[in-house]
C-alpha cells in the first residue's frame, strides 16, 4: 500500500466521535479565540494569528514528541477507548465473539507480571532455528518462514491492485532491511544524524547484551551488523526518488528473477510462500540485486547476528521491559519523546493493529452515527460539484483533458466511517493468558488473508485504515477517496457547526484527497486506477511546469536554523493542500453561508472558513521530530501547509486584507493555481 496518499504521515492515532455526541451550545465555540495571537497580523504569520498564543501557552509532555490539534482528538477520548478496552476484557463474553477476541487480546497485552517473567523465553525457538543457519540457503529459508508470520526482517512483501491492471492483485516486492528511518540515516554526517547513529548502535548493542552475548561480542555483532545495514541502505532509492510510480513498477517473470539472482532463490521463496505466481512487482531491483550479492559476499555469522537483532527489534514491544525500554532510548533520540506512555495506552494501540476492524466494529457502535456520515456525503458530493466546476474553468487545460478528469472525478468511490463489509477474524484464536502467542495468532492470520488475495480480483470494499484512525486517504488504484470515523469531530467536523467551520475544517480535508487524484502521482493513473496516460502532451507539459513552481516555492520554507522544507518530497502533499483549500473554499461559497456577510464572533463567513482551515493545523513538536520528518515525510510541517496555500489563494488576500510589503504576499501573477 505505498501508494496510499495520507493526510498525515502519522495514522497510528486514534479518536472517538464525540463531536457527534457532544452537543454545542452556541456557534461561537468552534472559533478559539484564546488560541489567537492579536499582536501578529494575518498578512504576515497567518498560522500564528489563528494559533500563536496556544503554542507560548503549551508544552509538549514529556510523553509525547509534539501536539496539537491531532493529539488533542487523540486526548479527548482516551478515556472512552480505554473504557471500551476495559469492559470487554472483563470476561465473559461467548467464545469467538469480537468482544471476547478484542478483551482477551487486550487483557494478555496488560498482564506485564507474565511478560516480565518470560523476559525473552518466546524468542529462544526462533534463536535456535538462526544458530542452526549454514548457509545463504538457510538464510533465505528462515527469512521465508518468518515472512509466513508476517514477520519481515529484511523485506516485507505485500499484496496491491496490479498498477497496470488494476482489477487483479499482484504481489510487491518493496526495499526494506533498515532499522533506522531510511538510506540517508546510513550517509550523513551532520552532528543530528551522527547522534541518531550512535543511538542505534547503543540499542543494537544492548539488546543483544540482554539476550546473551557478552560485552565485547555484542559490540563485535553490533558494528558488523551496522556496516552490513549501511550496504543494504546504499542499495535503496531516496524517498523522492520513491514517489515515481512508473520507476516503481517494475514486473517480472519468476523464472527471469531467479535467473537474474539465483541465491535469493525466487522459486522456492514464493512457494514458502504459498503462492502460484509466475510473476511479481519488484518496485526496487537493485535492493534485490544487492541482498542477493550479500547473501553471496557476506559471513554466515553476520547474517546470524542481523537476523537475531531484527528478530528482538520486531518483537520488542511484546517482551519484558528491558527490551521495551531499550527501543525506547533509541526512538528517544528520533523524537525527542522524554517518557514512554503507559502500557494501556501502547495496549490500545497494538490491539488496533492487529484486530483493528474488531475493534472497530465495537467503537463505531457506540461513537458513530448515521446522521454524521449522511453530513458528510453531503459535504463530500457538494465539494465534487465544485471541484468539477473549477476543472470547466481552468484557462491551461484542453477540452479533452478537462473531459477525462471530470470523468475520473466522478469515478472516485467514496468512503466514510467504517467499511460495508467487515473483516473475519475467525480463525485467529486468542487466549487471554498468552500475549506473545495472541500476536503470532493475529500475523499468521493477516499474512494468510493478503497471501489469499494474490491473483485475484480486486476488493475495493476494502479499508487501508482502521474506523477510530484520526486520517483520511486517497488511492490511486482504487480510485478512492476515504475519511475513517475518527477525524469527523472538531476542529475538522462537527453537525452543529456552521459551514464556513465545517467547509475550512473537514471540506479542505476532502478537497485534500481529491486533489491527490490529480497531484504530480496520482495524475498518472486514470479513471479506472491504472498507471496510464491519460493527458494530452501539451496539457503534461503545462501540468509539469505548474508542479515544478510548487517544488521551487516550498523549498524556500525555513524550518529549523538551515533546514528547509523538501519541495521535491512534499510535491503531492503541497499541490493537494493547495488544491484542496481552494476547492473546498468553490464548495463553501456555493452555500447559504458562504454567500452571506452576517459575522459571528467578530468574524465574517469567509474570515471563520480560513480560521478554521489554521486551526486543524495547530501544533508544536521537537525538533528532533521535525529534524525526522523534513528527511522521511511527504508533508510539509504543519506551518507551512497553512501558510504555502494561503499566500497563493486570492480569497484569502481579500477576507484580510492582505497587500503588498505584507509577509504572506505574492504578486497575482505569481500565485500558483493548478486545479
């Protein structure tokens, strides 16, 4: 699924609806205007104007690496989670039932006197099965029977819609094999990175002290583990590089790939498997050219010590607490999170991703209603009249290109709140005394259910993301756009809201995925989600050129001391928030609301629309979080996807006045419009 565009980079967050239960008592709520910073003017720091004061006025806990409107969602409803989590772990419930699985699921994950006990004791059967590897063809047997738990240690395959075929799955082949974030981690020099390094060396170091080697040996295992990592990541594209579907699509015949790298062995990997394939995507050839040149060049006890690591890494979190920890320390100095949260809190969470749709199935019950999904399609229908309308009007695009994109906008399958059908967690068996074999359970069964999928027709009642997830997403292939139940709540939605909170919030948000169709990525699939031209060469040549004003203009953005936004690896990102203000502002103004002038809290409809677009992105992190996300996230930092927008969307000059010698303002001519 690495085509999937995210709102956000981070979906592991979680939220209930409670703006659908809550009631508000009067409009004026959903402007915060204690938030606000008077003393900036809009036309300078429009992001600080709607946010300044909060951000002087909160710190970022010592349990978290930032904050902000997401974690506030995430915040808001804890309680009820863990409410919900609590009552169904009590027991009691009928065999087989989701309660039963979500309950017990989670009350093995809460029994931390068993798991200390057992320290590392569920990993020794899969250390022994390492320490008796001879060769590269035990290397690739025991990376194939770890794949058949889900369980990825060098790469990770997956099951997608065929790129080029979209109506049939096909199994992909990713790069992977790194414990840090990605390549240039392995590369730079800067005093930052060095001291992610040299974090990753001390985990890597101490974990495998924990499970038995000595000092010395571990520091051995440790550095040629880390050299072995650091050829792997030179074999790796860059995250730009990465965001080119057609260099990424890369389909071989099985027995080519096995004539092609015959130590990695194709053939009896895919059988492992349980697949009948006689062909895959391998997105990144040359990662593959290069394990199968290491399996050949590197020392048998190397490739022992780097599965063993990876085997504690992957499994840390379900072991004793010294393991916990000690990945803890490390992720410290990724993020600058100080204090790790507590086991309920990681207990939730890790029961999301393995039984998210059971889960699910119990939280939309009780958070979700039909009236605001009814709301939302609503929204989500009056944003494609608009959306189409601006598509009639754009002065750059022929007739029959501008027929094509209407064509695959009315092709978008629209998804809201939960899936229709839900997914079969019947054949995973859990018990509530057995963390570690509760998980095993859940991965076994996920890799049989995608392993199922490939060479068949595609599912597209299937969800990428799991119903309390605070993110939204637009795939390619499927052709879909998809908002889970947990980012319909304020400051994005909320039914008693007016529309310029609502259209701001939640409207630009779908506007957002929208546009992803038809970012620099997603304008190379069509209507029907195949990688296929679909552009009249004049109207790529103009689109091209429009894209590379966006890359320009956001390179310019400062984040930290010298550190500017990626504008090449933030393209999608910035052309869809662009595009999705502009098209949500089409939607608002096409209503009631929108054509009036009456203000509510000393603000008017077009003023609340932009306030409320700055308050969704209000937030604050670590630097060592920023520092993380400018190298690895597609997005912009949260400032910048307010401010990048609004200095090039004429509407916004007008509701504040904006003019020239202001921070924010660009020449007309040179504002970027694109959709």
């Amino acid at each position: 699924m690495k085509k999937i565009q995210w709102l956000l980079a981070l979906p592991l967050v979680f939220a209930a609806i409670n703006g659908c239960k809550d009631k508000a008592t009067t409009t004026q709520k959903f402007i915060e205007t204690a938030n606000m910073d008077s003393s900036v003017k809009p036309s300078d720091d429009f992001f600080l104007f709607v946010n300044g004061k909060w951000i002087k006025n909160n710190e970022i806990p010592s349990t978290e690496s930032g904050i902000g409107s997401f974690l506030d969602l995430y915040n808001r409803t804890k309680a009820n989670l863990k409410t919900i989590l609590e009552d169904v772990s009590k027991g009691g419930h009928n065999a087989g039932s989701i309660e039963q699985k979500v309950g017990d699921f989670y009350a093995s994950g809460m029994d931390s006197a068993t798991i200390e006990k057992l320290g590392y004791e569920p990993l020794k059967p899969t250390f022994a099965s390492i320490a008796a590897i001879k060769d590269a063809k035990g290397v690739m047997g025991f990376l194939g029977s770890q794949l058949t738990e889900n369980n990825g240690l060098l790469f990770q395959p997956f099951v997608a819609a065929d790129d080029k075929n979209s109506s049939r799955n096909i199994l992909v082949f990713y790069q992977g094999g790194l414990g840090m974030p990605d390549r240039d981690y392995y590369i730079k020099s800067d005093p930052a990175t060095i001291a992610i390094q040299k974090a990753y060396q001390t985990y890597i170091q101490k974990v495998l002290h924990l499970t038995g080697s000595n000092s010395a040996t571990a520091i051995r295992q440790m550095q040629a583990i880390y050299n072995l990592e650091k050829q792997i990541a030179l074999s790796h594209k860059t995250n730009v590089e990465l965001r080119d579907p057609q260099s990424n699509y890369n389909k071989k015949a099985i027995a080519d790939l096995q004539k092609a790298m015959p130590t990695f062995d194709w053939v009896t990997l895919t059988k492992t498997l349980g697949v009948k394939v006689d062909s895959v995507n391998v997105s990144q050839p040359a990662f593959y050219a290069k394990v199968n040149e290491l399996l050949n060049s590197t020392p048998i006890d190397v490739w022992q010590a780097y599965l063993k690591f990876h085997t504690i890494s992957n499994a840390a979190a379900a072991l004793s607490s010294s393991f916990v920890n000690a990945r803890f320390d490390y992720q410290k100095a990724l993020t600058g999170q100080q204090k790790i949260k507590p086991r309920w809190d990681r207990m939730y969470r890790i029961t999301d991703a393995n039984l998210g749709e059971a889960l699910g199935q119990l939280y939309v019950k009780k958070y979700f209603t039909e009236d605001a999904k009814k709301r939302m399609l609503d929204l989500v229908n009056n944003l494609s009249l608009a959306f189409e309308k601006r598509i009639n009007d754009l002065d750059w695009m022929s007739d029959t290109t501008k027929q094509k994109a209407k064509d695959k906008l009315h092709a978008f399958l629209k998804k809201i709140g939960y899936p229709e059908k839900w997914r079969d967690y019947s054949k995973v068996n859990i018990d509530r005394s057995k963390f570690f074999e509760n998980l095993i359970a859940c991965a076994k069964n996920e890799f049989a259910y995608q392993m199922s999928k490939v060479g068949k027709p595609v599912d597209k009642t299937e969800w990428g993301m799991t119903p309390p997830t605070i993110n939204a997403y637009y795939n390619p292939t499927f052709n879909e756009i998809v908002f889970p139940a947990g980012i319909l709540q304020f400051p994005f939605f909320d039914p008693n809201a007016d529309d310029a909170i609502n259209y701001g919030g939640i409207g630009m948000v779908i506007g957002h995925e929208m546009t992803h169709g038809f970012d620099d990525q997603g304008a190379q699939y069509d209507k029907d989600g195949n990688l296929k031209n679909w552009w009249a060469k004049s109207d790529s040549v103009q689109f091209v050129a429009k894209s590379k004003r966006v890359i320009d203009l956001y390179n310019g953005f400062t984040v930290l001391d010298s550190v500017h936004v990626n504008g090449a690896l933030t393209t999608g990102e910035n052309m869809a928030d662009i595009g999705g203000i502009a098209i949500a502002y089409s939607a608002f103004k096409m209503t009631k609301q929108g054509q009036d002038t009456t203000k509510i809290d000393g603000f008017t409809p077009d003023q609340r629309f932009f306030i409320s677009f700055a308050q969704i992105w209000r937030s604050k992190e670590k630097d060592e979080t920023v520092r993380q996300l400018i190298n690895t996230d597609p997005h912009s930092p949260p400032s910048w996807r307010v401010l990048g927008p609004l200095m090039n969307f004429t509407p916004f000059y007008t509701a504040f006045n904006v003019k020239e010698g202001d921070k924010m303002y660009k020449a007309e001519k040179e504002r970027i419009k694109i959709w």
